[in-house]
C-alpha cells in the first residue's frame, strides 16, 4: 500500500509549476525525483536494478540514438533519428576516449537485432561501462515508439550509495501528468526495496533551479 497521498504530491508540484512559472528559464525545467534510502547496507545487501515506464514522457528532449542495420537504417532517416550502422562503429576503432564521447552525446541507445551481439566486440566495454548499452529493437517494433518509450522509461539502481534520482516530469507538464509519475515511480521504486518503506528515508521532488519540496 502507497504511504504517500496523491494530495501531499499534488500540492508540491503545484509549487513547482508556480514557480517555474513565475522564474521563465530559456529552457524546459526537467522535476526530479530524489529519493534518500535508510536500512540498507550497499555493501553487504543485494543491489537492485529495475526500470519502469512511466505513463507521460518526462524528457521529450532526451537524445535516443539507433544503432541499425540496413533496415532500421533507413526507418531512422525517415524519423530523424540519429542512426549508425556497424561501418560507423568500426571507425572507432575499440578507442576509448572517442567512444566515451560518443556514448556522452547521448541519453540512450536501441540497437538492431542483427547488430545488438556484436557491439561488445566492435565497441569494446564503453557503452556498458557508461550505463547505456543498447535496449533491443526488432523489425516488428515500431522505431516511433521504441523511442518514446524509451524516454518514458526510468531506471532505478543501488550503487555505492543510498541517495538516487530520476526525472519524473518537467515544466510544460500539467499537474496531473506529473503527479501520476511520481505515484508510479515511488510505488515502483518502493516494490523494489526489501523492507519496503521501512528502507525510505526521504523522498523530495524538484525542478531544474527550483528549491527541493519534501513529499516524504
């Protein structure tokens, strides 16, 4: 069961919708999730790792790129997808500085079945050491929708510390929309813990330049 009521989220994002408002920035202000854990030993309990689609696109600005074959090649082109094909990724040449660059210019990355097993060994380890190797695209996805689901998917995973964050809306979005993620991505987040909210410290929720609210 959710120990955090929809009004005491509403109300927050309320807030922060105000006053992104009032304070325009040149850019969309990106709200964030942050979560604090409590109870939990990083170095000794079993680290977690899972994702989950959130119902509204947090980041339509997020930078997807298609690593294809000669079919998604072109589908990529049509889109105006940022795509590269195997010949691209060979000219790398296993270099580690220009592929963590390359990694770096983008947010994530799909990859066609054909070419998914071979990154390893034409790329060497740089988009798995960065967190981004490439989710699977088929010929019976939809690319249009692989990538929107794609920026609509956030990531939760313990690492050395017990502080995370993920983007759960951003400034153009109503209250509602940005409301309903939040639900979703802390009731996500929650299932994920062994002890449930016994592990949740605090859970605050902020915008880009905007003053951090506390939900929990």
């Amino acid at each position: 069961m959710s120990k955090l009521p929809t009004s005491t989220v509403k109300a927050a994002v309320a807030e922060i919708l105000k006053e992104s408002e009032e304070k325009k920035r040149k850019f969309t202000e990106t709200i964030e999730l942050q979560i604090g854990l409590k109870n939990i030993d990083p170095k000794r309990d079993k680290r977690f790792a899972g994702s989950v689609r959130l119902p509204h696109v947090p980041r339509p600005g997020m930078k997807v790129a298609v690593l294809g074959d000669a079919a998604h090649m072109t589908q990529a082109a049509a889109l105006n997808v940022p795509a590269f094909d195997t010949e691209a990724l060979k000219k790398f040449n296993k270099q580690k500085k220009p592929i963590k660059k390359f990694a770096n210019s983008f947010h994530a990355f799909l990859a066609s079945e054909s070419i998914i097993k071979t990154i390893p060994r034409i790329l060497g380890p740089g988009l798995n050491k960065a967190g981004k190797f490439p989710a699977l695209l088929t010929h019976q996805d939809s690319m249009d929708e692989k990538v929107v689901e794609t920026r609509s998917t956030v990531k939760f995973q313990l690492k050395k510390v017990l502080c995370m964050s993920c983007a759960v809306g951003n400034a153009e979005m109503t209250e509602d929309q940005v409301t309903q993620n939040t639900l979703l991505a802390v009731n996500f987040l929650v299932s994920l813990l062994k002890k449930h909210w016994q592990n949740v410290k605090s859970l605050h929720i902020k915008s880009t330049m905007g003053k951090p609210k506390r939900i929990y």
